[in-house]
C-alpha cells in the first residue's frame, strides 16, 4: 500500500533543493555548536562552577578567582580569539552559543558574561597592536591566569569624565575613580576610559590591581551578588606609555566594544531565561490546586505558553544578532541587530520574571528559591550594557538618520541622470542654435548656462552628427530593431565643455536605451554583461553598460558583474515613480528630436507632469495630501462626487487618477460643474489658455473642493533651469513668472492658495486651492 500523500509533502519545499538533508538553518547550526559546548564545558560548569552558588550569593561573596583560571585551561578564554594569537579562533556565533549555553547551565548569573568580558578586553588588547601590551598580558589571559574587566561608567557623558590622565615627563598619571565594573573584586587588570587633561580625548589604558594608588572597592547591589561588581579608585596612578592602549579617539573603541558586549550579554541573559522556564515548569509539576495538576489549569497553560513565546523571540533577535557579526559590512561602532537583541532579551526576561512570579505565588518571594534571586538579577539589564531607554533613543537616532541618509543617496543619484538630460538638452540647443525657429531664446539660454557659446560650425556640425546618430539608435531600439552594437559615441578629444557635454549626452542617450529596454531594471542584482543583456544584442548591451558605468549610473564589481547606482533602486522597482522615470527620460529623447526636426508635434502626454508622470502625483496627493487639504476628503466622499481631469494627455492621467481615487468618476472639465477636485497640469499650456482653463475649473468645483495645479519645479542649478525653460518652450508653454499660478487662482476666486508639495527629483511641485 503506498503511503498517504501528505499536504507536508507539497508544502515543506526545503526538501527540493537538497534531498533528504532540508536546509541547512541558522537554529540547526546553533544546536551543532550548543553540543559541542556541551560536550566540551558543560561538566566543569556544572561540577567546578555551580557548586556553593547559593551560599555564595547570600553571603554576597563573589566568585572564587580560580574557577577563571580553570575555564582559562580548558580554553574556554582562547574559544574565539583569533589563531595569531594563540586563540581557536572560531566566529563570534559559535561564541556566543558558548556563553548563551553556559549561562543556561550556570547558577551564578553573570559568570559567563564575565568570562565574556575578559575575552572581549584580550581583544581589545590585541587591537591596540603595542608589543609590550600583547606579550605582557595575552598569553595570562588566553590561560586564565589573569583575568581583566572594563571599566568607563562615571554617570557623566564622556567628554565630562572627572576620572582624568595626565602626561608628566613621559610617564601617565591617573586620578579619578571608575564607579561600576563587573568583576572588579578578582580582576587582575582593568581597561579603563578617562579623559586626557590636555585634549579632552578619551583615552584608555590598561591597569594592573597592583599598581601603586589602584583600589578596588566592592560594591553592595541589589542583585548580582556572586559577580564581584565594584568600584576602582585612582590616586596619582602613574603608568609607562605602554600601557595606553590607542593613541587617540577610545570613545570610538569602547562603541565598537559595546557593540558587541551587548549581543554577548543577551547571550548570557538567553541561556539563563531558558533555564529558569524550564525549572518554573518543573517546579510547578507537582503542585495541584483546585483538585488538580496546576499545569492542567488553561490559565497556567497560558501563562506557560507566554514564557515560550517570550523565550522564543529573544532568542530569535538574539541569533539573527549573533549572525550579523560575521557580516562584513557591519558597522563598526554601532550594531542595530546587537542593540535589539539586548534590548529584546531584557525585556523578554523581565517579563517572564513577572510571570515566574504569579505561577510560583508565594515561594517565590522567598529568598531560599531562585526565583527572587532571578528577579533581582535581571533587574540589572535595565541600565547594564546601555539603559533599555536609550538603547531605543539610538534605535530611533539611527533609523531616522539612516532615512534621511537614503533620500539623500536616492534624490542624488536621479539628480546625476538630471545631469546627463542636461548636457543631453546642451547638446540639442548647439546643432540647433542659429536655427530652430521659435525657440532661439531658450535655445541661446542654454547654451550660455552650458558654458557652450559661442558656437562654431564645426561644433554644430559635430554635436548634429552624435544626436543623429543617437535619435537613429533610439528610433531602432523603439521600433524593436536593435542593432548589434553600440554606433561610434562622442569623436573628438575628451577635454573642454563641449566634449565633456557630448559624453554625458550620450550616456544620457544609454541610459534611455538601457531603460526603455530593460537592461537598467536587470542590474538591480549584479549581472554579468550576458545575463543583462537579456534579448538585447551581448556587444551593444557591453557597449552601453560601459558608456553608464563611465557616468556612474551603473558599477562594475571585481569579478566583472555590473549593477545599477544603489540610489536608482525606487525609480527602477517599478510602481509611480518607475513610470515617472522613464517618462523623464523619454521626454529628453522625443523634446530633443522636436527641436531638431521643429515639424514634429509632442503631445500633451510629454508635458511635465502628464501622462506616464502623473500617476507619482496621483500618488502623492492620494497618500501625502489628502489630510493636508482641507476638507477634501469629505467633499470625494460626497454622494455624486466627482473629480475632472483637464490634463489632456489622452487620458492617461484620467486613468491614473481613476485607478488611485477608486469609486468617483473622473470627467472632463468641460463636461462636469459639481465636481469634488479638478487636476490641472500647468505645463505646455500658453499664458491666455491657462488662465481660461483655471476660470472653467473655478467655475467648475463645489463650494469647498480643490483644484490641484502640477507646476514644473525648474531646478536651482543654472543649466537646469535653462533646460526645463527649452522643454517647455518645446512643448508648447513657458515656464510662469514666480508667483503666477498663484495670481491665476486667487483672481478666480480661489482661496487657500499654496504649494501643497514638492518633489525636486520629479521637478514638479503640487499647488492647491479651494474653492470658497
Ligand atoms: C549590572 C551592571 C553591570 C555593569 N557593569 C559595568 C562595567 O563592567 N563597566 C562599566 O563601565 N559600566 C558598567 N555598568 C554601568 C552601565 O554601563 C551603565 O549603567 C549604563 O551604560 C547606563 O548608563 P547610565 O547609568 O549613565 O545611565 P544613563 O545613560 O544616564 O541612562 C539613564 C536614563 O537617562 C536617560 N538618558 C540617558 N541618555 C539620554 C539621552 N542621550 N537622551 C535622553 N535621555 C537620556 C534615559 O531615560 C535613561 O534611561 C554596569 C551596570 C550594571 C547595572
């Protein structure tokens, strides 16, 4: 009899891709490691380590010095150093698995974030690359014969530390006091971050407990009796130049070593969370109430359930941490994985202490179970390793800047295509100045702001023939002819304004091509030249890729792949602003054959802010602008609303409009008077004709509807606003005076007169008005 098919058979697809093994996931190489520590440190845990915890932490005696130099011969300490140094040298995941599995083992919370802490120092040792420091200390601390702490808190800023260094004839004098550290009560040595008297830097150094005028000091606390925390004193402490660990800037070492303290404490935090869900649960194995098992009552389910579920994506945030450290393009100081997996693991432990509590009912206040001794200890996650409070300001601090950060790299790498259209424009207005009938004015402006005047024929004639070779290869690319390779670029010596405006004319040219084609979308993965290429012929797809990556539109790795600028990723994904951008680019190619064949005629769809641009717009007054004019979403939502549509663009914009305002017709202007809002694109119409067609929209709102004007929005740079003049001269309007559109409304009885929004990358601007 065949076996049942199973709907697990279709739908656990991990199977397919290596049979009879499933993938490889991050949990089973975790478990791989978890064995091995096990196997490797579990009993000296467990036999050396445990024993006497209990007393130990009521007489709040910490732990005894020779169990680190224990772990130290068992190479516990040498685990993740790296090889030169005498160290195993494996990653800091199998590490923290290592940490993570003797805090679940260990009943001293701590003593595995203190064997972290010692190795973390031994590294930052290391990192400081003086000899005398590396001999002296790391083979004691790779053995365990010494062990080192850290110590910077002063509950100051950094830059306010009273715990000072000074240099005095060549030798560093030390005042001051570090006011919590971790196992200062049996640290042989300190790394400790003071201020330097003459430049306010941060600096740190390494101090030996028997250095003349060190003191450690214990420290009573609430909880963490067994983990030596305490204080160090300095009193004129005067150390050799060796003993300072970098010349300059330790504020940016101790980020670094923050970094990945944070994700080592929540390992620690992780094993000791895992261990006490699983003793709450036993404890309460035999206990009834209620004539029956506790844990059959659902509420107790429940509150198990939730332990699990807390466990869990700790642990998730914790290992997704864990992972990124073997990420090479971490960043250095700052890990937002390691600050989330911190943060997650204290909250997940403090509230399950919160429900170890409820379920254990009164033992658990008792002293003389682990359950208060649990929850006084992660008491101490609120603030150790950052407070949970500005471990989230960070979060924000980051995300925020980040944002900022990719707008800026998105808005510039569409403005470096702006640039091409430029010299693309530039180009155009050579070969047609001196002709180009009704357009001289404009044409001579941008020649001027290209810094191409006066023009020369043989400049003309050379600019004619690279755009007729370029309006010949776009001709043949529209028309699915594409031809084996790229024709001949800009000739020429590639010096001066002239030669510099050809090559960015023909990458502009490329990019179009490369665009229109496809080939700019296939880089949004490095590809090699053929797998770009797609149907395109291989040598033009060459051709074009290395006239973009000569304009830096598009990389080439190492290993010869290509991609796209990561910045051009939101206009190549497809969706508005897709469709936005190869509109722009189009408008440049079919705006510069008009001006060079003037018979031609553009339709309205190849105005700025019309057909395939408009529905960015739509978009944007949809999601950013709807709250912000008021009144307008009442007015759509109108029984018999309507919305007209005096774009002209054959209806694209009609569509655009119709797909984003679903459920409210959109008409023609001239066919409707009650309508909610009117879209009316300013671009290539003449002064007297925008002005009638703001009359008829007035004339045609509701009492409290809106119309709204897309306006070009010239760029700043001279150049620019030159080319966006010409286009518009092209498409047969003018770019308004400042202020006019304004002028236009407000004598049409419209009120709330404003630009409601602006997109400098997309050149337009949104102005809005209502009708009172
Ligand atoms: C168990 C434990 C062990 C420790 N071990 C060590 C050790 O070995 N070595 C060592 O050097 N230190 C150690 N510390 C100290 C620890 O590093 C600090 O307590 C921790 O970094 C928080 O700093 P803080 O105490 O100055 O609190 P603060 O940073 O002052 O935070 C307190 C509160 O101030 C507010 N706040 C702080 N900064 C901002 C800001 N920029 N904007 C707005 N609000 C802000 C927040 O509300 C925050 O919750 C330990 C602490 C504990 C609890």
């Amino acid at each position: 009899m065949t076996a049942r098919p199973r709907a697990a058979d279709v739908m656990n697809r991990a199977g397919a891709s290596r049979p009879g093994r499933g993938h490889p996931t991050l949990d089973a190489e975790v478990e791989h490691v978890r064995r091995e520590a096990r196997h490797r440190f579990a009993r000296f845990v467990l036999d050396s380590a445990n024993p006497g915890s209990y007393f130990r932490n009521q007489a709040r005696r910490p732990l005894d010095r020779g169990v680190f130099e224990e772990a130290g011969g068992l190479g516990l300490m040498r685990f993740s150093l790296p090889v030169e140094a005498g160290g195993e040298g494996r990653d800091k995941l199998a590490w923290g698995v290592v940490v993570e599995e003797i805090a679940r083992l260990s009943r001293d919370p701590g003593f595995a974030v203190l064997l972290d802490i010692s190795v973390e120092i031994t590294e930052l040792i290391i990192s400081s690359g003086t000899p005398e420091l590396i001999e002296r200390y790391v083979p004691d601390l790779l053995a365990g014969r010494r062990f080192a702490v850290q110590g910077a808190y002063e509950n100051r800023d950094p830059y306010d530390f009273t715990t000072t260094a000074r240099l005095e004839d060549g030798v560093w004098v030390l005042n001051g006091a570090k006011r919590f550290l971790a196992g200062a009560a049996f640290a042989d040595l300190f790394v400790l971050f003071v201020r330097d008297e003459a430049s306010n830097d941060m600096l740190a150094f390494v101090v030996e407990k028997d250095d003349p005028g060190v003191a450690p000091v214990p420290m009573d606390t609430m909880g963490l009796h067994t983990m030596g925390l305490g204080q160090v004193l300095l009193h004129d402490v005067r150390l050799p130049p060796w003993r300072l660990l970098w010349r300059a800037d330790a504020l940016s070492e101790l980020n670094t070593y923050a970094r990945i303290r944070r994700t080592m404490s929540a390992c620690g935090v992780l094993g000791a969370l895992d261990a006490v869900v699983d003793q709450c649960v036993d404890a309460l194995a035999g206990r009834r109430r209620g004539g029956r098992p506790v844990l059959d009552h659902t509420n107790v389910e429940r509150s198990v359930g939730e332990m699990r579920m807390l466990l869990q994506s700790a642990r998730a945030s914790v290992y997704r941490a864990l992972d990124g450290t073997r990420s090479a393009d971490r960043d250095p100081y700052f890990d937002e994985l390691a600050t989330v997996a911190k943060h997650q693991a204290a909250e997940s432990a403090l509230h399950v202490g919160r429900l170890v509590m409820g379920l254990q009912g009164g033992e658990a206040y008792m002293a003389t179970f682990p359950w208060e001794r649990f929850m006084r200890d992660i008491l101490g996650l609120v603030s150790g390793q950052g407070s949970q409070e500005t471990l989230l300001i960070q979060l924000g601090q980051r995300s925020i800047v980040g944002r900022e950060g990719r707008q800026v790299r998105e808005d510039a790498a569409e403005r470096s295509v702006a640039g091409l259209a430029d010299s693309w424009w530039a180009m155009h207005a050579v070969a047609a100045s001196g002709g180009a009938d009704g357009f001289a004015g404009p044409v001579a402006e941008v020649v001027s702001a290209a810094g191409l005047d006066p023009v020369g024929q043989a400049s003309r004639e050379e600019a004619a023939a690279l755009l007729g070779r370029a309006h010949a290869l776009w001709a043949a690319v529209c028309a699915g002819a594409a031809p084996d390779a790229l024709p001949q670029g800009p000739a020429g010596p590639a010096e001066g304004p002239f030669a510099r405006h050809a090559t960015r004319a023909w990458a502009l040219l490329a990019c179009a091509v490369a665009e229109r084609t496809g080939l700019l979308a296939r880089l949004l993965a490095p590809r090699t030249v053929k797998e770009a290429a797609g149907e395109l012929p291989v040598v033009l797809a060459e051709g074009l890729l290395e006239v973009l990556v000569d304009a830096g539109v598009v990389r080439r790795d190492g290993e010869g792949r290509y991609a796209v600028d990561e910045g051009l990723e939101r206009v190549l994904i497809g969706g508005p602003r897709s469709a936005a951008f190869a509109a722009r680019l189009r408008r440049a190619v079919t705006g510069g054959a008009r001006l060079m064949s003037p018979a031609g005629v553009l339709g309205r769809e190849s105005a700025p802010g019309c057909g395939d641009e408009a529905a960015a717009l739509v978009d944007a007054l949809v999601h950013s602008l709807l709250g912000r004019l008021e009144g307008l979403p009442g007015v759509l939502e109108r029984p018999g609303a309507a919305v007209g549509c005096a774009a002209g663009d054959g209806g694209l914009t009609a569509a655009a409009l119709s797909r984003h305002v679903p459920g409210v017709p959109v008409l023609g202007v001239e066919e409707a008077d009650r309508l909610a809002l009117v879209w009316l694109p300013v671009a290539g119409l003449p002064g007297e004709e925008l002005r009638r067609a703001v009359v008829s929209a007035a004339a045609a709102l509701v009492s409290g509807g809106w119309v709204v004007l897309p306006c070009p929005l010239p760029p700043k740079r001279p150049l620019g606003a030159a080319v966006v003049r010409l286009g518009l001269a092209v498409a047969g309007g003018a770019v308004l005076a400042d202020g006019e559109v304004e002028r236009l409304l407000r004598a049409a009885g419209l009120s709330h007169v404003r630009t409601a929004w602006e997109d400098p990358a997309l050149g337009i601007r949104l102005v809005a008005a209502r009708r009172p």
